[in-house]
C-alpha cells in the first residue's frame, strides 16, 4: 500500500463544517461541525426537533442544505450527483419502527429486495443473509410477514436490510426509540460485533440520555446546534460540578430548600439529587448541607454526575431559565388534601382475553394515594390493555379491581369521573387555545360552572402555563403541549392519576420540569400517580416499579430493592477499560463471562464474586498482552435489572 | 341507580352540560378551520350561483354546413339555424370536413346539403338533407337534433303551403291541430330556479355526510377520541355534539344560499312555509349525519372518509332525481328511487319552494324521509358505539 491509502485511511469518514439546512424560515440545522472517524460510533443525541434527523438525511445524501461543507466517504457533497456517487457505500435507516420495509413482505422477501435494489450476488445474499439473520436471532421468522413482528424484530430487521450490501458507512435514525431494553440492547451488541469484524462506521441518534456510554463520540444537540462535542468523558469534564445524592426526613421541605439555590435540583424517587456546578465534591456537600441546616438528612453522598445533568447545565447556560411562576399552588380548594389514606389503585388477579389470546394474565398490584406506581415492559406486553381497564374503558375478563374507591366490573361510569388520564399522544385540541382546552375538560368532568375560574386558574398556575392561555396549542412546543395535558388531566382535581408514556419527544428540561410538577402532586397533593415510561432514568423517579412481561408481572418492588436483588442473584457490574478493546472483549467471552457486553469503549460484564473475578481478568490480560486501563464496580441500572429479568424469564419459558 | 330525584336533577343538568361544552367546542374548532369554511361558501354562494347559470339549454350550438347546391332555397334553410340554440359555424368543402369538426368537437351539428336541393324542390320531388348532431353529451345532442329535425320539418312545410299556394287566409281551412299548453310552477320554464334548487339540496347532502364524518375522523386521526373515552362521556355524547353543530352549520348555510342566491339572484319564488322547509332540511341534515357517523367508523384519516362519502353520496345523488327525472329512470330503479332520502327531500323542496305545498300533500315524503332518516341515524349510532362503547 502506498503512501495514498495510508492519507486516505486516516481522513474522516463523515466531516460536517457549518452545515445550515432551512425549512422555509424554520431553522433545523444551525451551523453543526463534526467529524466522525473510521471504524467509530458516532453518536447524535438530543431531544425531538434538534436537527438530528435532517441532519443525518444530509450526510445520507436524501437531503440538500444551504450553507456550509460536507465530506462523506472522501466526497465532498455539492451536488445531487455527489450524493449519488457514495450512496452505494452507504446504508441509511430512516426514524420509525420498520418504515422502510414493507409489512405485506416476509422477513427473508424484504432481504431480497433491499439486495436486489444493491445488486447483491445471489451466492453473496445467501451466505450474508444466513449470517445476519442468525446474529439478530431472525432466523426462525423468515417467512413470517414483517407486519406480524414485534417492535424490536421489525428494527432488527430494518438494521439487515440496511447492512445487506456491507456499506462503509451506516447511518441509523433514532433505532432504539420505542424498542424494549431487551431488543435495544440486542441491538448494541450486534453493532459493536459488526465493528468488530469489519471496519464499519456507524452514525446513530437517540433520544436516550443513557444511551450515550454506547457511543465512542457524540454531539449533543438542541435547537438545530451541536451544544457540545467529543468522547463522553470529555464532555463531563467540559461541564465541571459534582452531583449530591441524600435522603431527606422530610423530602418537600428540603427540595424547596434546595431549589432556591441550585437550578438543577430534582426529587427521584426518596432520594434527592442536587447538581452542584463548578464544585469539587467537598465543597458541593458543604454547599448542600448548609442549605439544609437543621433538616434530617440520611446518607448523603456526592457522586459524579451524568451526562445528562452535563446537558441540562448546557442548556440552562445558554439560557438561564426564566423562574417562572412558582406552581406550587394547592390542586384542592380547602387547605389540606385527604390525608395518605390506602389503596387508590387495586388490581387483583386482573385478566383480559382477547379472543384466544391472553393480553393480561392475573395482573396485581396496589398503589397507594401520593405513591408514584410505574408499570414497566415492552410494547405488547400488556400494560395498554391494563391501563384501559385500570380506566374503565375494558371491562375484565377475570379478576377484580377498586379505583379511587369505584369496583371497575360495574362503576368504569364513576372511574372515568374520578380520576385524570395524560394519554401517550398529545390528545388535546390542537386548533383550540389553552384556555379552551380546559374549559372543555372542566365541563365534560361536571366542574360547576361557578367554580370554572377558579380550577382552570389553579391548574395554570401549577403546570407554568399562564403565559399562554389565549394561545392556540398547535403553536406550543412539546414540552409545554404536555404539561397542558397533564393541566386538562387535572382540572377536575382527581385523586388518581393515569399517565401513558407522557414524555415521549420531550427534551430533558421539559421532561424534568413534567416531573417536578408529578412530584408535587404525589408528595404534597397526595395525588395516586400510575406511569408507563420506555425511558428507564425515569423509572427512577417511581416509588414502586411493576415490570410487565407476555400479561405478567414478573418483578414488582421499589427501584432501590430490585436492584439490590439483582446483585444478589447475578452480581454486581464491572467497568471495564482495556486497551485493545476488542480482543480484551474475545478473551472475556472465552473465559466464560457469558454476558460481557460493549458500551461504547468499555465492556460492562456481571461477576459474583468480585475480588476474584478482578483477580481472573487481571490474569487473563496479563497472558494475552492486553493493558488492562480501569476496572470499577458501577451499581446496577433499571435497564440492567430488566433486561436480566426478561432474559431469565424467557429461559424459563423456554425450558418448561 | 338508586338517588332521589335531587341527584337526578343533577345528573340530567350535568349530562345537558356536556353537551353543550362539546357542541361549543365543534362549532369553535369548525370557526378555525380555514379550508372547511372557504369549501363551505364556495358550495353554498359560488356553487348554487353557477347552477343556476348553466342551465341544460341548447346555447350557441356551432353548425357548419357543406352546401352542395348553393342556391336561394339552400341559404334560406341554412340561415334558419340561428341563435341563441344555433350558430353557424362556417361552411365546409366536403363531407369529411364536418365530420372531422365533429370529431374534434368544434361543431355540434353538420348540416349536409345535396346538389339540386333547390331544384328538386321546385319540382316537387322528395329531396334528402343530411344531419350528423354529435351526441356524446345525449342531452344536448338530444336537443340539437330535435331542434334541427323542427327546423327542417318546418321548412319543408313551410315550402309545401308555398308549392300549395295556401295563402294566409286559405289557411284557415286548412285542418290543424293547435298545441296549447300551460306551464305551471315554473311558467318561464327558468332553468334557473330548478337548477339551482337541486344543487343547494344536493349540496346540503354532501355537507350532511361529510361534515359530522370528517369531525369524527379528525378525532381518531389525532388521536383526541382517546382522551373523550377515557372521560366520562357516552358514546352518544361524543356523536351528538357533532350533529347538532353541524346541522347548525348547514342550515345557516342553507339559509345564505336560499335568500341571496336562489331568492336574491334568480328570483326563485319561495310559496310555501319557509319554517316547514327549514325543519325539513334539519330533520334531513340530522338523519343523514347517520352516514357520516358510519364512514367515521370505517376510514382511518381524512383521505379515506372523503373516498367513502363520494361512494356513498355518487348513488344517493343518482337515484334522486336531481340528475336524471324518476320518469327516466328504467323500471328497476324507479322504484329503488325511494331508498335515497335525497330523492325524499328533493320531492318536499320543490314542492314547499315552487309548489307552496303543505304537509296536506307532502305527507308521504315527510313519512319516507323520516323512516329512512331513523333507520339511516340509527344505524350510524349503532356502529359508533360499537367501535367507542
């Protein structure tokens, strides 16, 4: 090889220098520069409307732009016929679950058509399709039609047919977006293997903040703008401060405390978090306590911080969040709520059948008033169904039930007045304003008309809203659409409170600013709060957690006590750094840990017993060559107890 | 339900006030939709107006004619095509040249005269002319060639009491019957008042169905049908709203059109009880809302909904009578005529508007229009508390 190749291996395989891509006036792109290198993950993350995807439909060449350069794979894009020169190089999947595949289609057809279009050899399709349909587990569904698969298939097999004519460069748009933590992370595995093998270049966006450790690089976007740029430890040093985790006696008055002084202060579940910028952890506790002085406070420790704390403080740098109107007015009229007082939601042996299909299958839980309850699981795995009875909407086929006090076999007419429902899509009145919106709402729950003012007047002033009550709500954005939901939802001053997937497509301020307000209700209002959520750094927020799988609960306790019990029955989670990378990974797999998994530049496994299993790698690496950089204990995710109760559960399926 | 008769009182106050939110919330969400409100006025002002503009008359129909025989006898024959049915159109070499006018559809009529036209007349022999009426549109073909044979059939009359030296007088001798006849309802036989009144009626009806079905559809397209489920309102709470604010919605339209249009444009009378047509054109609008209701359920958007309503409108609006008259209409589907409820309204609103009929003589449409609007309704609330309930 000469000197040539050599130049040309080291070029970036994408380069983005002020690239502007305007919609009419709106801008989508403002001014984004990156470049992505051979054989990385690049990652794009940023909430819904950042630019990410005409971003990513420009460096694909499906999308022309105004201003600024771009380079992929070596040619510079200025011309539809640029575009079309590296687009054979290239494989692109577009946002959505399976939309560029074609559902009347089987799993093997919609392979053979996306080789055809690239013309694929015939004896090349077969030994590439029998590979890729092994790794993404597909092989059994062939002949299964597309339209018949399970969210995370469909985007498997979505990322096969973008794979199926081995491209340099691929370029996925938000594939883990609506996919069960199961099927997501078969995903990341399977990316990090094609890496492995072959020097692929992957450029992915997510809407998952914790998804960043996946990625070697990222960008994170808001806006239209990369806010900030480089490998994920970078960026937190970018962004300096300390985050202090406590427990607090009484967790309402210490968060008021704590939020005059510290911007990013939120309550998860009964701990507190507080982002402390600037401070060395010392000086971030002393901070803090002097803040509290003379509250209870139970275990207080200062720990780094995440990437999405880093993000928030981004944000808010840029701009500093105008303190709007404290909401925190009472929902009721008369001084104290009802006091905690039992179940608001009891579901005992709750079933549903849907002609021969169990959709819920003996399904209980409680949830009890001021408890926030989320129901975890992937699409299909139940919780709509339930939640539509929990509602009233579904009478049950066995089983029974008491919602705010109503028995949901023959009073769904008094469920439906009793409590507030926030439903997945946005589901107000777009053409109709703020105020109108909740005017309807009031009237249809039977709010008098003497007291209309006065209750929308309350739930305005809770959910921040006062400044946009004439304005029409398709002129909102996301994050506020929402707490508008969540206002209509409570206008009629329920007691229980259903929420379905509400922050989908809401960016990171917004989503904290929907919590804090859903803690107020549960801590101070009393307020039953039931939540489903994908996002799996929301199921922190939650009390009690319930995870359904195939219409079962198959783990119900609080977030604290699931993980501890996934400590005890798989162990606790190594972080591992070595250098090289992939064949530390090999030699892992080789010695039996079974579960070693790529996270972006690091390789997560489970191990038992600690000390020996450090002392194992540490030989392992010794005797293969291999620098072994960092090893740490990281506690457990949610996601990480979910995708080992899935797995064993469907072990347990399979071999009884 | 157990409850005296305050918590009644209550429930039935609460259950009006639903209504009434949501009947208020249609009719604000109809007032911001731009498109619907221009598509609204353009059918009830612009459409009704056109209607009433083109009537199905034969106008300025172009004839050319390939003279053969140019003489006094054959311009004479010519110049009688004239307007406003006829215009000449010029004259052509041969015979093939009209035909190709007609072709092209340049020319409505070719009139072909043979040679010797005029002196075979003179001689009293029988001669030909040839008429060629392109047909493809059967009304004015119809008309063109009737008009035409009366044309030429006159001529040959008139040259026959010529030839016979009948005189003015002489005439009176001469056996005839004379047609006389009287038009009633409308005297002038204005096709601007009977056009226009079937397409206000015909309007009326894709306003009925479309309406309430794209305020349904919108729901589900948007996915607001999940909150109002989840609330506490009936099925029946969520469809009535739409029909009523709809209906509204129709009637004033139907009033814009009636008074400034039809009554203010082309003087359409208006003798019988304005108050019976409106409660007619209610009764109708509510009924017919059923339909819409019922595509609601079936189509997923907009697109599919609008695809329904014209396959369901396309036979309503044919066996009605607004196109065709029922007299035209092969056995068959004379009598199927009663199964379209347009065919009902179209019967009561040429009879209140033109006729100054009552329900003394419009009783029986009253009656079928009302059963099928019960069936029509009733069934369109069934299915949508079926897929809602």
């Amino acid at each position: 090889m000469g000197q040539a190749a050599l130049v040309d291996n080291d070029a970036p395989v994408v380069r983005v220098q002020a690239l502007v891509k305007r919609y009419r006036k709106q801008m989508a792109v403002d001014g984004a520069s990156f470049s992505i290198g051979r054989g990385e993950i690049y990652g794009l993350i940023g909430p819904d409307g950042a630019g990410k995807s005409s971003l990513m439909k420009a460096i694909a060449g499906v999308l022309s732009f105004e201003g600024g350069m771009l380079h992929v794979l070596g040619e510079k894009i200025d011309s539809e016929a640029a575009a079309e020169r590296v687009k054979g190089r290239l494989g692109f999947m577009p946002q959505g679950l399976g939309l560029n595949l074609y559902p009347e289609l089987s799993v093997e057809e919609n392979v053979d058509f996306f080789a055809q279009l690239r013309d694929v050899p015939p004896e090349e399709l077969a030994r590439r399709k029998h590979k890729l349909l092994a790794m993404t587990r597909l092989g059994n569904f062939r002949d299964r039609p597309m339209k018949h698969l399970s969210g995370g298939m469909k985007q498997k097999l979505g990322l096969v047919c973008t794979l199926i004519h081995e491209p340099e460069l691929i370029i996925l748009d938000e594939p883990t977006t609506g996919v069960d933590p199961v099927s997501r992370r078969d995903f990341w595995m399977i990316l990090t293997q094609l890496l492995r093998e072959r020097d692929v270049t992957a450029l992915v966006s997510t809407a998952y903040m914790d998804e960043a450790a996946r990625f070697h690089r990222l960008s994170l976007m808001f806006d239209g703008r990369v806010l900030i740029e480089g490998e994920p430890d970078v960026i937190l040093r970018e962004v300096p401060g300390t985050l202090v985790e406590l427990v607090a006696e009484s967790q309402v008055e210490a968060l008021l405390r704590l939020e005059t002084r510290f911007p990013q202060a939120e309550a998860v579940g009964p701990k507190l978090r507080v982002f402390v910028p600037g401070a060395v952890p010392q000086v971030a506790r002393a901070q803090v306590e002097a803040q509290l002085e003379g509250l209870m406070v139970n275990e207080m420790q200062a720990v780094a911080p995440e990437l999405e704390d880093a993000f928030i403080a981004l944000l808010q740098r840029r701009q500093p969040a105008g303190q709007d109107d404290a909401q925190k007015s009472r929902l009721w009229l008369d001084g104290d709520p009802p006091k905690g007082d039992g179940d608001a939601i009891a579901a005992r042996e709750l079933s549903r059948d849907f002609d021969h299909f169990r959709a819920v299958d003996r399904v209980s839980f409680e949830v009890r008033q001021g408890e926030i309850f989320g129901l975890l699981g992937a699409n299909g795995a139940g919780k709509t169904t339930a939640i539509k009875m929990l509602t009233g909407i579904l009478p049950p086929t066995g089983g029974a039930g008491t919602v705010a006090g109503a028995d949901m076999r023959h009073a769904s007419q008094a469920i439906k007045e009793r409590i507030g429902y926030v439903s997945q899509a946005f589901s107000l009145y777009q053409d109709m304003t703020v105020t109108e919106n909740l005017r309807l709402f009031a009237r249809i729950y039977g709010v008098p008309n003497s007291r209309l003012a006065e209750r929308i007047g309350r739930v305005v002033a809770l959910a921040g809203l006062s400044g946009v009550t004439t304005q029409l709500v398709s002129k909102l954005p996301m994050g506020i659409r929402q707490r508008l939901a969540l206002a209509g939802a409570l206008v009629h001053g329920p007691r229980v409170l259903f929420l379905d997937e509400p922050t989908s497509g809401v960016d990171p301020i917004g989503r904290r600013r929907f919590w804090e307000i859903l803690v107020h209700l549960a801590r101070v209002e009393q307020v039953a709060i039931l939540i489903t959520t994908h996002y799996m750094n929301e199921a922190e927020h939650c009390d009690h957690l319930a995870l359904m799988h195939a219409g079962r609960v198959i783990a119900d306790d609080t977030p604290a006590a699931l993980k501890a019990a996934l400590q005890q029955e798989a162990g606790q989670v190594l972080d591992i750094a070595a250098e090289p990378v992939l064949p530390a990974l090999e030699a892992l797999e080789q010695a039996g840990f079974a579960d070693a998994a790529m996270f972006g530049k690091r390789i997560h496994l489970l191990a038992r017993d600690i000390t020996a299993a450090e002392a194992r790698i540490r030989t392992l690496f010794a005797e293969r060559g291999i620098q072994l950089l960092d090893i740490a204990l990281r506690t457990p995710t949610l996601e990480d107890v979910f995708v080992y109760r899935i797995l064993q559960q469907e072990q347990q399926e399979a071999s009884a | 339900m157990n409850g005296g008769p305050a918590e009644n009182r209550v429930r039935l106050y609460l259950w009006w006030s639903r209504l009434a939110a949501m009947t208020a919330k249609e009719l604000i969400q109809f007032g911001r939709d731009t498109l619907l409100l221009i598509a609204i006025a353009y059918l009830f002002v612009f459409d009704t107006y056109m209607a009433g503009n083109v009537g199905m008359q034969l106008n300025h129909a172009v004839v050319v004619v390939h003279d053969a025989d140019h003489s006094a006898a054959s311009r004479e024959l010519v110049y009688r095509f004239r307007p406003p049915y006829f215009k000449l159109g010029g004259e052509v070499l041969d015979n093939r040249a009209g035909q190709r006018l007609l072709d092209s559809g340049q020319a409505l009529v070719a009139l072909d005269i043979p040679p010797h036209f005029e002196r075979d007349i003179l001689q009293g022999k029988p001669t030909d002319v040839q008429v060629q009426v392109d047909a493809s549109n059967t009304v004015l073909g119809f008309l063109a060639s009737s008009y035409a044979a009366q044309i030429i059939g006159q001529y040959g009359f008139d040259q026959t009491l010529a030839r016979l030296g009948v005189t003015e007088r002489s005439m009176q001798n001469v056996p005839m019957i004379r047609d006389e006849h009287r038009v009633w309802y409308n005297p002038n036989q204005n096709d601007a008042w009977f056009m226009p009144i079937a397409e206000l009626l015909t309007v009326i009806t894709i306003m009925a169905i479309m309406l309430p079905a794209a305020a349904a559809v919108r729901e589900k397209e948007r996915g607001t049908i999940e909150q109002l489920l989840v609330s506490p309102l009936t099925p029946i709470q969520i469809l009535l709203p739409k029909v009523i604010a709809m209906t509204l919605v129709i009637l004033l339209g139907t009033a814009v059109s009636l008074f400034f249009v039809l009554h203010g444009m082309f003087d359409v009378p208006m003798k019988g009880s304005l108050v019976l047509f409106f409660a007619v054109t209610a009764l109708y609008t509510f009924t017919t809302a059923g339909l819409g209701l019922y595509i609601a359920t079936i189509a997923r958007n907009l697109a599919q909904a609008a695809m329904l309503a014209i396959l369901v409108l396309m036979p309503m609006i044919f066996l009605s009578g607004a196109w065709t008259p029922p007299e035209a209409m092969p056995a068959g589907m004379r009598e199927a005529m009663v199964l379209s409820p347009l065919y009902h309204f179209i019967e009561m609103g040429y009879g209140i508007l033109l006729k100054g009929a009552g329900l003394d003589v419009l009783w029986d449409s009253l009656l079928g229009l009302a059963l099928l609007g019960m069936v029509i309704f009733g069934f369109g609330v069934w299915r949508f508390k079926r897929q809602f309930g």
